[in-house]
C-alpha cells in the first residue's frame, strides 16, 4: 500500500496488456500532474534506431526483452515520472521489483474483445501478427494475468473511457 504523503516523490506505472490504453492515459496523468511521460517502448525504439516490430523481427523477441530490462531499470531510478510499459514488462520479475521499489503500480485490465478492437487496428504488434490473433490474445492474457495482478491496484478500462480510467486513479493518487 501506498505511504501517505510518498505520491510526491514515487513515480506512476501503467501496466497492462496491448491495446489497454496504458498510452493515453499516461499522457493524460503526465498533463494533470505535470509529470513527465517516459514510455519502455518509445526509449527501446529510440535507443536502437528502429520500430518495436523491425527490432522482433531482426533482432527476435529475446533481444528486444533484454534492451527493455535495461530501459526499465533506468526509469525505475527516475522518481516523479509516468512510466507507460510495454505489455510484457511483467514477464521479468526483476522489472516488477525494480519498478515497485520507486513507484505505485496500477494494472489496466481489459478485455480479449477491447484488446482485438484496439490492437488489430495497425501492425505495430509483433506478438499478434500470427494466423489466430485472437487465440494468441486468449493465451498470453492467460500466461500473464497473474503477472499484471501484482500490481497495487487494478482498474477496469474495457468499458470505461480514458477520463473514465483518469478520474479513478486520481482518486487513489490523491486520498491514498
Ligand atoms: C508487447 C507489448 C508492446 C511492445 C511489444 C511487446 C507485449 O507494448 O512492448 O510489442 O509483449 O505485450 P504495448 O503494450 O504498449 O503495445
């Protein structure tokens, strides 16, 4: 749980599956807070001069988790930011550890039905450009959810609009 009076100082995670809205509400939060957003995946495609999808594709899937081990260890060090991760950020322990240690961790949980919708819109993800999407959604949500469940508080988005999703954290952010 949340010390009182630490919100000044520990930063904010967003976890949570692909198509969650980790992105926009972050932005949103990073503007009410004034905060800065730091996103796994914009500093991994940054970092390597290349997209999330070429990285997978040239470099395979091993190698883009070691570039976001090493990303995530440099954000948790921040303190006062907005950490928008990646959707496997939660498969490494040591990622959730180290980003605990400086930060309140929330989990935006949707739903298979919102994640097709959402992320079946663009190529960007790697992981669901296969034959069967929506299976492959089915099994790593499955794989992950009690991964994402270690967070300090869990959120309902796949109904809910982005200032739906704003409104609730900001009411644990500022009576916590
Ligand atoms: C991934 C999620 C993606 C990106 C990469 C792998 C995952 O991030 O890091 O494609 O393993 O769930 P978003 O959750 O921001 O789409």
């Amino acid at each position: 749980m949340l010390e009182s009076g630490m919100l000044d100082t520990r930063n904010i995670v967003l976890t949570g599956f692909m198509g969650s809205g980790k992105s926009m509400v972050s932005r949103e939060l990073g503007e009410i807070y004034r905060r800065e957003v730091l996103s796994t995946d914009e500093l991994i495609e940054q970092r390597e001069g290349l997209s999330i999808r070429d990285i997978f594709e040239t470099r395979g899937e091993p190698y883009f988790r070691e570039v976001e081990a090493a990303v995530v260890k440099e954000v948790a060090e921040r303190q006062e930011v907005i950490i928008d991760c990646g959707g496997g950020v939660v498969i490494d322990p040591a990622n959730i550890t180290a980003l605990r240690r400086t930060g309140i961790i929330f989990y935006l949980h949707t739903s298979v039905e919102s994640v097709l919708k959402q992320v079946l819109k663009n190529q960007k993800r790697p992981l669901l450009n296969v034959a069967d999407p929506e299976a492959r959604v089915r099994q790593l949500l499955t794989e992950r959810e009690p991964l994402y469940r270690q967070a300090d508080y869990t959120l309902e988005t796949a109904d809910n609009s982005v200032d739906e999703i704003v409104i609730k954290m900001r009411e644990i952010l500022d009576h916590d």
